[in-house]
C-alpha cells in the first residue's frame, strides 16, 4: 500500500501502488505542473532491489518528496519497497503533530522562521526513521537480520529543500552558474564505513571494519568475533545484527534553500555513482531531450558505464529520480 496526501486537508490516504519497484504519484489537487521523472532497471544479479518514489504536491501544493532505497540482503527488494510506500506519510504525520511555525512578528527575522521549519523537519525525520526501523524489527515474518535498505530523501516545501541521508545513496544539485553552465553539487556525503567518523563510532561499538583481501577497496562492517555479515555501509534500516555494533538508522538531515539557480536535484542509488561521476549525472540530465526522459537517460548512461568499465563484473541496479525546481525550465522541451 501506499499513500495519498491532501493538500488542502492534509489528510492521508491509502493508495494501492502494488508491488511496482517506482511510483511517481501527483495529488490531483496541485495546480503546480512540477516536472519530475522516476526511473529504476534491474541489474544483474538477480532481483531489482531498488525502490524508488517521487510524490508532487507532498505536504504544501507547490512540494514534494523524492526518495530512493537500495535494498540488500535476501529480503532487501521487500525492504526497500516497504520504505518507500510507508516513509512519505510517516513523515508527513511526525511533521504535522508537531506545533505550528507562526507568522513571523516585527520582531523576528525569516531566517528564524526558516530555521525552525528545518529544526521542525529535522525532528520529525529522526522520529519517523527511528520508527520506520522499529516497523521492520517487528514484522513477523520478516527475518531482517542481515537484510535492509539505504535511503535518500529529498522533501521540497515552496523554496525550503531537506535531505535525509541514511547509506550510501546521493542527492546532488544542477546549479547554473554565472557563466550559464550547469554545475554539480553533492548534498550529501556517501555514508560508508570508510568514513573515518563511521568507522570511529562502529568501533566504539565493538564492530570491526576492514576490507576482504580479494576487493581492499571496499571497507565493510563486521561483527566482534566472526567474519558477518560483511555490511559495506555504515547506515541502515534493518540489518538488526549489526545495530548493536555501530549501525544506526538516524539519517543525517542538512537543509538547502532553492534559488533561482538552482535547476534540479537528482537522488540515485549507487548503482548510478559507482561508473558516473556528478558532473556526468548533471550534465546528462541537462541534455536529456525533455524533463520526463531525464531519469532514463541518467540510467540507461549508467548501463553502458557498466559495460565499459566493469565488463566481466555483475551491474547493480540503478534507481534516479530526477526533481526539476524551476517550473519553466522543467517543462520547456530543449
């Protein structure tokens, strides 16, 4: 299942999505034509584990939230879809059970008010996380041990931008220069156990972090005493044996207000940045013939960057959404 928001009353609903591994969902009653595009392809190591979901009109007319979730592990594809069909309205619940941002009085400046939407927003990702991992602990028939999911979420309310990063997924924004020339900038920051301050808290914890001889590059998370379960990121929903060795499930929440420079946000999984670097990423997206193919050129380039680069190794899935910020330039055709 999954959810419908009103905007005019706020109330939520349920929504029967099926088992699709991306929805793009618009609320009927938004008048602001926000372009976006959600696209997802199966790599090849079996099942599509990643998820993906792009709601327009989220929480006020002119917003919306965008998330993508890596699911892994035997049970991961059933992980990340859960996420991402519950996440949105948790959220938005956690959001509006919390007391009301006031008009600003003479006396108090925007950058207060702007301030406490974020802090508003903060608490009620860390809430909504926090249960969202309680929620999986509980299912019965689950068995979420060594099994979970990333996820990176971008909520967009009128020009306030918040990113909850929770693995090794990423948000990155097209910004245009003065020079008209789109550049990249990377909102969030790949939370792998190659990180030092991951790996000092993992430790602290009593997991171990270390790399298998046969791939050095890649650090994972393991448990005191035996070699599992291997985790090659330092966040997570589920992979309960681990969450009393380091692994968390609080995001880490940063904030971005939208200027007018500001072109379009793009979230993916890590199927896309392991062969695409985030110039690659925006500038495709730039190029793509028209707003709602920009998510699939953005994979369909990933897919041939796997081939050239890795031609004798698995691909993983890819998962993008693409959120354009200007209404005029998201839905002009190039």
């Amino acid at each position: 299942m999954g959810i419908c928001i009103s905007t005019a009353s706020y109330e939520i609903h349920a929504v029967d999505f099926g088992n699709e591994n991306v929805v793009h969902y618009q609320d009927n009653n938004n008048e602001h034509q926000q372009v976006g595009s959600v696209y997802s392809q199966q790599g090849s190591k079996g099942l599509n584990q990643d998820s993906a979901i792009l709601y327009q009109g989220y929480g006020v007319e002119n917003g919306a939230f965008g998330g993508v979730f890596d699911g892994h592990g035997e049970n991961g594809h059933i992980v990340s879809k859960l996420v991402m069909n519950k996440l949105p309205s948790l959220l938005l619940k956690h959001v509006l059970s919390l007391p009301k941002i006031t008009s600003p009085k003479h006396n108090v400046d925007d950058e207060t008010v702007k301030n406490k939407n974020f802090n508003k927003w903060k608490e009620a990702c860390f809430s909504s996380f926090k249960v969202m991992d309680k929620d999986i602990k509980s299912l019965e028939k689950l068995d979420c041990s060594c099994d979970g999911t990333t996820a990176v979420v971008a909520i967009r309310q009128d020009n306030d931008l918040i990113i909850a990063n929770l693995g090794d997924s990423r948000a990155v924004l097209g910004r245009k220069t003065e020079e008209e020339v789109i550049e990249a900038v990377q909102l969030t920051t790949d939370l792998k156990p190659s990180l030092p301050s991951e790996a000092e808290r993992i430790r602290k914890c009593d997991g171990r972090v270390l790399a298998l001889k046969e791939e050095p590059h890649i650090q994972r998370v393991w448990l005191p005493h035996k070699d599992a379960p291997g985790l090659a990121m330092s966040r997570a929903f589920g992979d309960f044996m681990l969450k009393d060795y380091g692994i968390i499930s609080k995001p880490d929440v940063s904030y971005h207000h939208i200027s007018s420079n500001d072109q379009f946000i793009v979230l993916a999984t890590d199927g896309v940045w392991d062969v695409l670097s985030n110039d690659d990423v925006v500038s495709i997206v730039d190029a793509a013939n028209n707003a709602a193919a920009a998510s699939e050129a953005v994979v369909q380039a990933s897919i041939d960057a796997w081939k050239q680069k890795f031609p004798n190794s698995k691909r993983d899935d890819c998962a993008v959404i693409c959120l354009f910020l200007q209404q005029q330039a998201c839905l002009s055709d190039k």
